[in-house]
C-alpha cells in the first residue's frame, strides 16, 4: 500500500494534492482508529497511512515538536498557505494531537474546500477525537468533490459500521468502492467484496 506513518499499522496509498509527495495506487485505503472488535482483522481498528502526506520527523517527539513550531511560525507570515496548514495537521495528525490536527486540517480546507485528502483526514481525526457523525460528514465531502475517493469510501463504511451501527449503510459505502474497484482490498489483502459477502 505505501509507507509507514509513525504509530500506524496497515498503511495505504494516496495522492495529496495540496502539499508533500505524492504516491499512487491502484487502491487506497486508509483504516482508522476504532476501539472496536475487528470482523476480519482480529483486533482494533487502526489508521493507516493518511492521504495527506508530510516528510516523517527525525529524532522522535522532539523532532515532531520542532517541526510543528517551525510550521507554525511559517504561518505567522503564511496565514493562506493551504500547504503549511495541511503540513501542520499532519504533524498532529503523526502525534495524536486530534483537536489540534482539527483546527489546521479546517484552516486548509477553508482555503481550499474541494481536497478530498484533506477532508478525509479531517474525517479520520473526528473519528479518533469521538465524534463518528462528523467523521461521516466529512469522508461525504471528500466523496462528493471526488467521487472515485477509495479512501473515503471505505473508511465512511468503518464509521458506519462499527461507530453508528448502521450496516446497511456501511455495505452501501463498500459496494461503492468495489463498483468502482473490483479488485479493492482490505489492508490485510483481503477482498473488499469478500468482506461484503462475509458480513451481509
């Protein structure tokens, strides 16, 4: 799928379109964090890589704390890069600093609403900061403005699922993606539509 993110397993590929590298994929995925019993990856669910993407920092926390103020003091004279807030959000994003990711990854989609990136990792962090409907939200935003959004999809039908208990809507969500994907795979290598046909 594509490269690690600190603190997150099974990672996906994406392309961000509003700043750092981007990195393509046939299919992109991206599990987010749920304190939930997993059906098919025996376990809680975790986030992989995000669609956002941002150099990882050296020298652990510390290298972590020194980028943010960095891009922070970036944005004292930027206030309207769209890539330093989504750079920002990526580093609190890396440190499970969800309020904090909130309120950058808002700023750049404010600047720029139509990133379905940036937009599915703000859905991502409502979901880990306890707040699944505007997780959901979100990932439709994404979805809307790019509707081929593999990402959003699939992580709309976790929420759904696992957060709000609403599987048929969850089924919904991945049967979109497999109609677009056929070849759409879980980040354990498993079928999308094997995993439909398993949980219907």
């Amino acid at each position: 799928m594509g490269k690690k993110r600190k603190g997150r397993k099974s990672p996906a590929k994406g392309k961000h379109s509003s700043g750092g590298s981007g990195k393509n994929s046939n299919m992109v995925i991206v599990v987010i964090a749920a304190l939930a019993v997993g059906l098919f990856f025996g376990g809680v669910f975790m986030p992989a890589l995000k669609d956002s993407s941002t150099p990882q920092a050296t020298g652990g926390s510390a290298g972590f704390a020194q980028q943010i103020e960095e891009t922070k003091k970036l944005l004292e004279s930027q206030p309207g890069s769209v890539n330093l807030w989504t750079k920002l959000g990526n580093l609190y994003f890396d440190t499970d600093q969800y309020a904090n990711a909130i309120d950058a990854y808002s700023k750049s989609v404010a600047l720029d609403p139509e990133n379905a990136h940036v937009l599915t990792d703000l859905g991502v962090m409502y979901r880990r900061s306890g707040n699944p409907q505007k997780a959901v939200d979100n990932f439709d935003k994404a979805i809307l403005v790019s509707p081929t959004h593999e990402t959003a999809r699939f992580n709309k039908g976790i929420v759904l699922y696992y957060d709000l208990k609403d599987k048929a809507g969850a089924l919904q969500a991945w049967n979109g993606l497999v109609q677009m994907n056929p070849g759409a795979r879980t980040p354990n290598g498993k079928l999308v539509k094997d995993m439909i046909r398993d949980m219907s």
